[in-house]
C-alpha cells in the first residue's frame, strides 16, 4: 500500500471517527528505522489538542496498513480521556501508580485493537448503500 493511499484512509477515518478538526500527518518507514515493540504502527502527539503523527511501517497489506490507521487514529481520540487517568495515577504511591498505568494502557491498547478490528472488519462486509 502507498502512502497516498495509505494518508487517503486517515483522510476517510476521521470523518467517521468525528476527527475531522484533527491534523494527522502520516509517516512511513521501515521497521528498522523505530522501535515499534512488536507493532507495526505507533502514534504520538506533536500539539495538545489536535497535532498527531503517525508512524507506520512500509510493506503492510491494505488491511493490515488500514487497521493500524484505524488502531492509532482511536488512540488519539481516547487522549482526553487519558489525561484525568494520568493526573489520577500522580497521586498514587511509585508502586500503586506503576501497576496501575501498566494496568490501565494494557486495556486501553485491548479495547483500540477491538474496536480498530470491527470498524474494519464492518467497513468491509457492510454491502454498499445498505
């Protein structure tokens, strides 16, 4: 999949996703150029409220490249959740707050990869106009 291809998704995924205000800017490389922990997309805020960028490995299938658009583009949107999680774990004690954070990302990252999945999977077996 191109880039082009790749930065029309984004483009079509934040009308559905209400993102529409958000600037995403779309980058890709090779794995080899990011740590991306097994992953083959990340994302990171450069503004804010509504600057992200995604980095995403080149080679992916359509599907593939279009889930981990779809799985960071849910990151960014569950970010103002986020904030009142973080400011809720400073108060904790070290180790309270470790287990908990940990506790925290691993079922946010669960519930992005199911919801990334099905917005996917129902885009593509949804008929046409129906």
């Amino acid at each position: 999949m191109t880039k082009r291809q790749m930065e029309k998704l984004v483009i079509w995924w934040q009308g559905v996703l209400r993102m529409r205000d958000f600037e995403i800017r779309l980058e890709t490389c090779s794995g080899e150029e990011v740590d991306f922990a097994g992953n083959v997309a990340e994302v990171g805020r450069y503004s804010d409220e509504t600057g992200a960028r995604i980095r995403i490995a080149r080679g992916q299938t359509a599907l593939c490249a279009e889930q981990s658009i779809v799985h960071e583009l849910l990151h960014v949107k569950l970010d103002p959740m986020r904030r009142p999680m973080k400011e809720a774990l400073a108060q904790l004690p070290p180790q309270a707050k470790e287990i908990a954070g940990a506790l925290c990302h691993q079922e946010e990252e669960r519930l992005v990869e199911l919801l990334a999945t099905a917005l996917v999977q129902l885009k593509h077996t949804t008929p046409k106009g129906g």
